[in-house]
C-alpha cells in the first residue's frame, strides 16, 4: 500500500481550499486491503462487487486499487497495469464496469490527478454513460485529456409490470410459432442451487456448443457457486428426452436478471433448444421472480434483438496526460484521426 495526503486539486490539476484538502489517496494490490470502506454497490450489477475484483486480481500481473478518502466517503478506481498503461480490470465475462464506492466527483478528480504519478494514460471500458460522464469529468478537471467513444452495446428489456403472457405476445409471430411447434419436443429444468453435477452438466454443454472456447471457465464456475450462495442464481436446462441440449446462466440482483452464457449442443438446433430454454428462464425470472429489467450482456448480436426491446450504448474512456512527453505519440496520432474524420473544408 502506498498512501499521500493530497493537498487538493482544480481545473490545472492543483488543490483549493475547502474539504478537498483532506483527501487521502492511497493504493493497493488487493481488494483484501479495502474491507471495510467499501459497502454494498445498489443497483450497479454483479460487476461492482469488491468480491467479483477479488477474483479478477489474481488473474492480473499487477492490480492497483486506486482510493481517495474524505471522512466516510471512499472511491476506489479497481485498476491494473498492464505495460505502461492503466487499463480497467475487467474481464469479457463482465458486462460492465464501474468505480466501487462513492461516486463524489472530488474523490474522482482527487484520483484522476494523483494517477499522473502512475502513468500517461488511463483506459477504461465497457462504461455505463452516468459512469462514463461522471468520470470523464473528474479526469477532465484533474487535466487530462480525454477522448469519449462507443464501444460495445448493451440490449435490454425493461418489463414494466407485464406478464410473462403479455410480454409473449408483443414478440415476433415466427418467434411464437416456432415456440408452438418446437416446446413440446423438449423439457427444461430451472434450478437455483449450484452443485458440481449441475456444474457438470452446463460444462459439458458449453464445451460442446456452438460458442467459442470460454477464456476462464474455472473463474464462471465460482461466480455461478458465490451467486447461488446468495440465492442469486438461475441455471436453466433443456432436454430432448434423456439427452441435454441446452444450458443457460442467469443471475439475478436488485430487480434485474442478467443474462450471462447461453449454450446449446451442435446438431440439435432442429429442436431449437436455445429459444425454448430461453422462453422457459424468461417466464421464470418475470413472473416469479418478478424482476423489472432483463440485462442481456454486450455484443449487438442480432439474435438479442429478438427478446429485447431496448438497447444502449457502453463506452471507452483513453485518458491521455499531455504533460507527459509518453503521452504524445497517442495524443498526435487521436488528433490525426479527428481531423481525418472531420475530412478537407470546402
């Protein structure tokens, strides 16, 4: 851990007067060292979680926590080093990413300035927009320079006290008929309790799917494990008489369902087992679990459109300190690309 009192900052990068004062900035290699500052993230996803970066630092050759302290307030920016360059410390498991703690925008900025000393740039992605903007500023006003773009795509369905029946109805006509000519060939299966059979199970299928090789399967298995512990989880599966065809992985947590892995087995896409699992953990998580989002990750497949109704953008922020000489190789080359992008004046 290192620790500094900062003696406050303004638009220059230089401290005031005022509470800003009393800002201490410190840093860590472990989320282990911040127990206790950090209280429970409402509403931001199971992404914000100090448990979910516990997991994600032992994967990474050099996690950095960067807090700013004022009081009871505490921000924590969960970083990692990765060459010169401070990057997010995400995964592409996570839908999101976001600061653990407060979001006061002097902690921010307080964090942004004191970062300087870490490196020239600072890159952070898969942002909500309140994040993002929130953000931008704080880096913004500690004098970086900050380019701002769209990243990825987030789809969703906000269920606004439908049933899952009125929810059915407003999807498309072949969605529905191919729902009537296939469910009766399949039987699903909704457990909320993880074991290493039903584990087992979901594996097996997602090795054999259709999806690429998953990057940390071991890292899944103990987010499914934590999320049932919690009462958090909804592992859904599908079977052509004793054969299984398709297993999915949700979790829910302050209202929203989010989907995570989809996975059916090659050669069974006659029974579209993908579609049937999905209705079957759909009607779940709206009419019993009674959630008011569905979350379903990021990537703007076409087949997500489908379900939900609704889509919105996630950003990356490449934060660039032109006092830095490191810094301006980058900073010539975004230059250049604006300026192509704003083409020759007539």
């Amino acid at each position: 851990m290192v620790e500094r009192a900062r003696d406050g900052i303004g638009g220059n990068g230089h401290l005031g007067s005022g509470t800003r004062d009393l800002i201490a900035v410190s840093y860590h290699d472990s989320v282990a060292e911040l127990q206790g500052l950090i209280g429970p993230a409402a509403g931001l996803g199971p992404f914000a979680r100090a448990e979910w970066f516990a997991r994600l630092e032992t994967r990474e050759a050099a996690p950095l926590y960067a807090c700013a302290r004022h009081g009871e307030a505490v921000a924590i920016l969960p970083l990692a080093q990765r060459g010169e360059v401070l990057h997010a410390m995400r995964n592409w498991y996570a839908f999101t990413w976001a600061p653990l703690g407060a979001a006061d925008p002097e902690l921010l900025t307080a964090l942004a300035a004191d970062l300087r000393r870490r490196s020239h740039q600072v890159v952070l992605d898969q942002l909500s927009e309140p994040v993002a903007t929130s953000i931008r500023a704080a880096f913004a006003d500690a004098g970086w320079r900050c380019e701002q773009q769209i990243c990825d795509t987030n789809h969703y369905l906000r269920v606004e006290g439908r049933s899952f029946d009125a929810y059915l109805g407003g999807l498309a006509g072949q969605l529905r008929s191919t729902l009537r000519r296939k469910s009766g060939a399949l039987t699903t299966e909704i457990v909320e309790h993880f074991t290493d059979d039903r584990w087992a199970d979901y594996s097996v299928i997602y090795a054999e799917s259709w999806k690429p090789v998953e990057g940390d399967i071991a890292l899944l298995r103990d987010f499914a494990r934590d999320e049932a512990a919690e009462g958090r989880l909804r592992l859904g599966f599908a079977r052509h008489g004793d054969d299984l065809v398709a297993a999915q992985l949700w979790t829910l947590e302050d209202g929203v369902a989010y989907i995570h892995k989809l996975a059916h087995r090659r050669g069974a896409d006659r029974y579209s087992p993908g579609t049937v699992l999905t209705v079957a953990l759909m009607r779940h998580v709206i009419d019993l679990d009674q959630v008011t989002e569905v979350d379903f990750g990021t990537g703007d497949d076409a087949y997500k459109r489908i379900w939900m109704e609704r889509s919105r953008p996630r950003y990356r922020l490449d934060c660039l300190d032109a006092r830095q000489a490191a810094a301006w190789p980058a900073l010539a080359r975004r230059f250049a690309r604006n300026l192509a992008r704003c083409g020759p004046r007539s």
